[in-house]
C-alpha cells in the first residue's frame, strides 16, 4: 500500500530508485558483447559452396567424407611409396573422417568426431594441405 507524507506526496521508501551510473555501464557492457557476439557469428558462419569454384563435383555440405592430408605437410614425405587412402602411416593418423559443412576458395569446413576425447569438433581445413577428399556420392 502506498504511503503519503504530510504533504500528501509519496514517501521517500516508496519513490523508484534511479539508476546509478554503475547499472547504466553494465547495462551498456552487456549491450556490447551481445552486439559483438552477433556480428562474430555473422563473420564466422559457414559460407555455401560457391557453384563457380566447384561446377562440375557433387561435393555438398551434409556429407560424410574422409579427408586425406598432403604427407609433405604432416612431415611424412619420403621415398616410401604410400596408398593415398591410407589413414596411417607408422602409428600416425594421416586422414580425418567428418560430415562436410562448408566449402569455399581457401578451405573446407568439417565437423569432426575426436573418439578419445567424445566430443565434436569442427575443423578448418586449408585447401592447400588435401591430398584429397573420399566420398559416396548421393543417391541419385
């Protein structure tokens, strides 16, 4: 219930307390990261393939492939001959198998499945480091 003073205005205890100026920066800081989250996840979402750069493949986001690493990148060149489909080479993982995301001039996007530690990852791959990439191609 509100109550009145002698002068039959509100009493000091039941004014609104206005905002100081520490509520006003955290109300501005949060604007702020929200604001900057947004425009990251706009920067950094998964661009569609672009038909240009890929007219005559049917490598589209959604499928399951295995990407094979160069071996001069990994460090494993030689004279030893290698199967490019090779997932190993002396105990150490040469490929990784995930569900493609997106494609575009530089690299490939992957979602990536990391058994030891049972969690997804998603990967950022530089073109210029693939061997190549394994796929079944869609029913058609």
């Amino acid at each position: 219930m509100t109550q009145f003073n002698e002068a039959g205005s509100v009493s000091e205890s039941e004014k609104p307390k206005k905002c100081t100026c520490k509520c006003r920066i955290i109300g501005i800081a949060i604007l702020v990261v929200l604001i900057a989250g947004v425009v990251c996840w706009h920067a950094h979402r998964p661009k569609p393939i672009d038909p240009e750069i890929t007219p005559a493949i049917d490598l589209k986001p959604g499928l399951i492939c295995t990407v094979q690493f160069r071996r001069d990148v990994l460090g494993t060149a030689g004279d030893l001959p290698v199967d490019p489909t090779t997932n190993k080479i002396n105990g150490a993982i040469v490929s990784l198998r995930g569900k493609l995301i997106a494609i575009d001039r530089e690299a490939i996007l992957l979602d990536w499945y990391h058994d030891r530690m049972n969690v997804y990852r998603r990967l950022w791959i530089p073109k210029d480091s693939i061997l190549l990439i394994e796929y079944d191609p869609p029913n058609t």
